[in-house]
C-alpha cells in the first residue's frame, strides 16, 4: 500500500452528561482523528488522549505535536514507505520504536493504517484481529456523583436498559457506601467492578479489603501506574481480584506484572498500549497464563468504539467490557450509532472498522483540519 495524504482533523465532542472520576470531570471531548488515504482506500484512526495529562502523560497537544513533528516524517521517509508499502500495519511500530512513549500518538496511526490496508483487501478488523464471536457483552463505566440517590437513579437507568455489567469510579471518601448502596438497592446477582484510577495508596489496604464483602468481580487500578511491587502486595492482602489498567503500557509491562502476581485481570486498552497489534500480543500472553482480559474505553466516537468492539470479540476476553452504546456518551456520533441489543453490542463486519463518519455530522464538529501530502 502507498501512503499519499494524512489528514489530522480535531473535533469537538460534548457529553450527555459530566463525567466524573478520581483524576478530573469531563463535560465534552476534544478529540484527534487521523485519516490516511491510500492509492486504494481511505482509513480511519482515533487518538485516545485526552486534553490535558490527568489519565496518562499523554495529553492531545502533545500528540498532534509528535505526529506532525517526528512520526508522519518518519513514515514518509524512504525507509518508511518502503517498509509500509511493504508490510502495512504491522511496519509502524518498529518505524516508530525508536521514539519513546506517546504510545497513543502510534497507535492511532497504526490504526488509521491499518483500516485502510483492511479496507483494501476486504477484511474485517474483528478478522485481522483474530475475534471469534459477532457480538460482545456491553458494560458501562458510572462515574462518581455528589449523592448516592443519583448514582442510584443512574445505575437502574443503565440495567434497565440492558446493561450487563456496572463498573464504578471510586475515590477516597467515595468508595464504600456508594458500592454498599447499589448492592443494597439491586442485589448480589448484579456483575459490578469498581475502578480507582490510581486514587490509593499501599497504605490504603486495610480498608480496601473492606470491599471484599460485596462480591465484586474486581478492583481496578488502586495504586499508582509505577506501583506494580505495591499492587503485588495489595494482592495478597484482599480477596476481590485486582486488575491493572495505568500500569500496563506494553506487552513486556504486561508480563512483568503476571510474573510478580501483581494482578488476575487486565483491562486492555489499544491506545494506551501503542496499538491494536500490540494489544493483541497482551490477549495472547494473558491467555497463556491463565488471565481474563477485558476491553476498557476511552470515550471514543463510533470510529474507536468499533475497533474495540473488534478486539473485544477475542476469545480471552472473557469479561464484559467498557463497550457501552453510543448513546452512553453521545447524543449523535459521528457514525451510524451503536445500539445495545439485550446486553451486548454486535461488532462490525465490513471491511477495515465496518463503520465510516456520516460527512454532515463530521464536518459540524470539526474544529480544525491539516492535510500532509506524501
């Protein structure tokens, strides 16, 4: 395949409603979409950084800057457009491997790419990926709220509406009596997870395993991304699985923390681990050593969600993932919406992400555009 444009486009995005969590609240996203046309085809990526670093230290401005500065250049050196002429995807990463970090930046190009070589050859994102299943159970993230009788009303909104699983944020000062409630109001049969998004620290354990009477399938990320040793400890003083999120960049960061026991599940997210190709390599490895995986979210429009519905219908992804509707976040998307169908959503199968932006709603949001040539 021969590269001939990129295009960075910037989009603005408002949410139904404010999302809160322990690192920030958000009301709208502004979002990087990376459009690469080809001789044959046109694909689609989308950057999972957020506007400033309060999930990652990745944050948009810096990877728009990266991309323009250091990874487009890169691939549309000799070297480059031999090598993904030659190999599409699955060159970007060693192209790129010489920069460090910024793993959102790669990944979105390795995306973008990547729909485009599918979209070319006919094939499937869930195909390429190697999904096993044309629908996938659909979770939904609940953010952290001022009083416990709106959580309440938000929770039985989204089970009523079929939703197989609930995942809540959790802070200090918000964490026990919010999951005591919802269990209280809606029972043990209920799948609810909760996510900490490094909030805790070690010293944190005691009360922490205070949350291992309420039966949930897993705490997300309590301690700090670096602190695996600590996770590892935290481990082998509550019963509630932990499962790690920040802390797992890479295929090798992923292995490190299964050999230290410093969790039992991971949450997989393709932006933060540099790609889809590369998340993959983590389903494999946990597969191997005997760890469920499930596919977590970034607030991503129609073109992300559809991707990670893709990988979500690997076979190790055994637990339901943040694979929510459209409308979980957005009162119109960019593409045709995604709907929830008795608790699972159906992944795409038509060439690349089965999905394309509808060019009325794309150009209303769109705050800015530039074209490279090749």
């Amino acid at each position: 395949m021969k590269l001939r444009v990129i295009e960075l486009r910037r989009i603005a995005m408002p949410l139904v409603g404010p999302f809160r969590t322990s690192f920030g609240t958000q009301t709208a996203r502004d979002i990087l979409l990376l459009k690469v046309v080809t001789d044959g085809a046109e694909g689609w990526g989308e950057c999972g950084a957020l506007l400033d670093p309060g999930y990652s230290d990745e944050y948009l401005a810096g990877e728009l800057g990266v991309l323009k500065d250091y990874f487009i250049p890169a691939l549309a050196s000799s070297r480059g457009r031999d090598r993904v002429e030659a190999h599409g995807a699955h060159a970007v990463a060693d192209l790129l491997h010489p920069f460090k970090g910024h793993r959102m930046a790669k990944a979105v190009l390795e995306m973008a790419i990547l729909d485009a070589e599918l979209r070319e050859e006919g094939r499937s994102f869930a195909r390429e990926l190697g999904g096993v299943v044309d629908r996938v159970p659909s979770g939904v993230s609940v953010g952290i709220f001022e009083e416990i009788p709106q959580l309440l009303d938000v929770v039985g909104g989204y089970l009523d509406e079929g939703y197989v699983r609930i995942k809540l944020k959790i802070e200090p000062g918000w964490d026990l009596e919010p999951v005591r409630a919802v269990r209280e109001r809606f029972g043990d049969d209920v799948l609810l997870q909760v996510d900490a998004n490094t909030a805790y620290t070690l010293r944190d354990a005691r009360h922490l395993a205070t949350l291992d009477d309420f039966g949930l399938l897993l705490i997300e990320q309590p301690l700090e991304e670096e602190d695996v040793l600590g996770h590892a400890e935290l481990a082998r003083q509550v019963r509630t699985p932990i499962c790690l999120d920040e802390s797992i960049v890479s295929s090798q960061t992923a292995a490190a923390a299964i050999s230290l026991g410093a969790c039992s599940i991971i949450n997989i997210k393709p932006g933060r681990v540099g790609g889809y190709l590369e998340a993959v390599k983590i389903h494999d490895l946990a597969v191997a050593h005997g760890l469920a995986v499930w596919c977590g979210g970034m607030i991503e429009t129609g073109l992300g969600r559809a991707a990670n519905m893709a990988l979500a219908s690997l076979p190790g992804f055994t637990l339901p993932g943040d694979v929510s509707a459209s409308g979980r976040f957005y009162k119109t998307d960019i593409t045709e919406p995604f709907v929830l169908e008795e608790g699972h959503i159906r992944v795409p199968t038509g060439p690349g992400l089965g999905v394309t932006p509808i060019p009325e709603i794309l150009d209303e949001v769109t705050t800015s555009i530039e074209h490279i040539e090749f």
